[in-house]
C-alpha cells in the first residue's frame, strides 16, 4: 500500500471514528473516489487499534478514577455500565458480521443510513432537555445506550452517532452523551482490536512493520485531536453542523 494511502485513510479513521458521521462510510467512499483497493485486514486492524489507544489515552484520569473505586459486584460501578452497553453489539455483531459485509457494504445504504441517522440527529438535539451528567448514566440507560450501539454495524450510521442519539433522547446533556460513546468504545474497539489481533498472523502479512506502525501512529494522532476539539466545541456549537454534513453527503451519494 502506498504512503499517501496510508497517510489519507489512517487520517480519516481517527477524525470519523469519534465524529458523529461514520468512520466505515469515509473509508469505503475515499477508496472508491480514489480507485484505491481495500486496504488490507492488517492496516484495518491497526487503525482501529491507534484510536483504541487515543480514547484510552485520553480518558487516562477517568479510568483510574473508575477502575480505583472499582466494584465487580456493583451494578452501579462505571466500568460495570460501560460492559453492560457493550454486550448487545458482541452479540448481534457476533451472529450478523457475515450477512452485513456481504449485504450491507454498499453505497445506497450509506446514503440511506447517512441521511437517516442525520434527521434523528437533529430531533435527538432539538428534543433533548439535557438534564443529566455522565456521573449519572444508569445501568438501565447503559443498556439502552448499548441496544442503540448495534444499529452502528450498518454502514454509514456511526456508532458516535447512534450512542450520542440514544443519550439525548435519554435528556443526556451533549457532553455526557458524548463522553459516553466516546468511552464506551474502549470496550468495543478492544474487543474487536484482540479478537482480530489473534486471528492475524503478522509473519505471514503482506505489510511491512513500517506501514503498520504509520497507520497506528496517524490514526492515534487523529483521534486524540478530534475527540479534544470535539468535547471542547460541542456544548457551543452543537450537532447542526454534523446533521447538514450528513444530510449534504448523504445527497450527494445519490447523485453519484
């Protein structure tokens, strides 16, 4: 794979993996644009692993804080609500992968799902009577925040977006459902990040250690920025931006 390559899609995972636009509809579409083939299941893994680190790295104060008053028994620990949002995605994931990259990978559905998840968007944020802080996410919201989490494995939703959705229905302040879906990644990226890890085989990868720490690099750098700008932005600015780019990207799909 060429630098430019690597340098554009490990760029573009870490901006679009926490934005609430979806990081599989950026990739598929760049590749598609460009002519570029597939980047490989090595470089894939790789980059969700460098935004893995970014979210960890970031939230560092946090999760010590949650992992030193941590109770395994609790239901109300945090860490505890983070795993409870994160099963139903293990499971539908688990039983749908196969019938989704065969089904699902194709640009009238990004185009659908881009201009739909968009509209609910913008009602979640209009309807939303930001009552609660992140302190105060239940084990019951958890759950439903998790439910909401399985409708990213369709491409072009975004799994920011439907976690953030679901959160400010549930009167989530925009900060809070944001931080959330942000932390709430740790548990699914890291799954999915081992889970690939054991299934590759590094010797026998058509890719060079040179482009494999490239692609992790860059998308940790991307990540770390975009989830910084965006917590520091989002209670001024607030999701109108994201819904007029869904929408607008979502038009031009069909046109195309």
């Amino acid at each position: 794979m060429e630098t430019l390559q690597i340098l554009v899609l490990s760029i573009i995972q870490g901006l679009t993996e926490f934005l609430p636009i979806s990081s599989s509809a950026h990739l598929i579409i760049t590749s598609s644009l460009f002519g570029w083939k597939d980047q490989s299941i090595t470089l894939d893994i790789f980059a969700h692993g460098g935004s893995l680190f970014a979210v960890i790295i970031y939230f560092r104060s946090e999760l010590a804080e949650a992992l030193k008053i941590y109770n395994f028994s609790s239901i109300d620990s945090f860490l505890n609500k983070l795993l409870i949002a994160s099963i139903p995605i293990f499971i539908v994931g688990f039983f749908m992968r196969e019938f989704i990259t065969e089904n699902l990978r194709n640009l009238n559905v990004i185009a659908i799902s881009t201009i739909l998840f968009g509209i609910l968007l913008w009602i979640a944020d209009k309807k939303s009577k930001s009552e609660f802080s992140q302190d105060s996410v239940s084990a019951k919201d958890a759950f439903f925040i998790g439910l909401a989490q399985c409708l990213a494995l369709i491409p072009g939703t975004s799994r920011s977006a439907v976690t953030i959705i679901c959160a400010l229905f549930l009167s989530y302040s925009r900060t809070a459902a944001s931080k959330f879906a942000f932390m709430l990644a740790i548990p699914t990226l890291g799954v999915i990040f081992l889970f690939e890890l054991t299934n590759l085989s590094l010797i026998n990868s058509p890719e060079s250690w040179r482009n494999i720490f490239l692609i992790t690099f860059l998308s940790f750098i991307s990540s770390y920025l975009c989830i910084s700008l965006f917590l520091r932005l989002i209670e001024k600015i607030g999701f109108t931006p994201f819904v007029l780019y869904r929408l607008f990207l979502g038009s031009l799909l069909f046109l195309v």
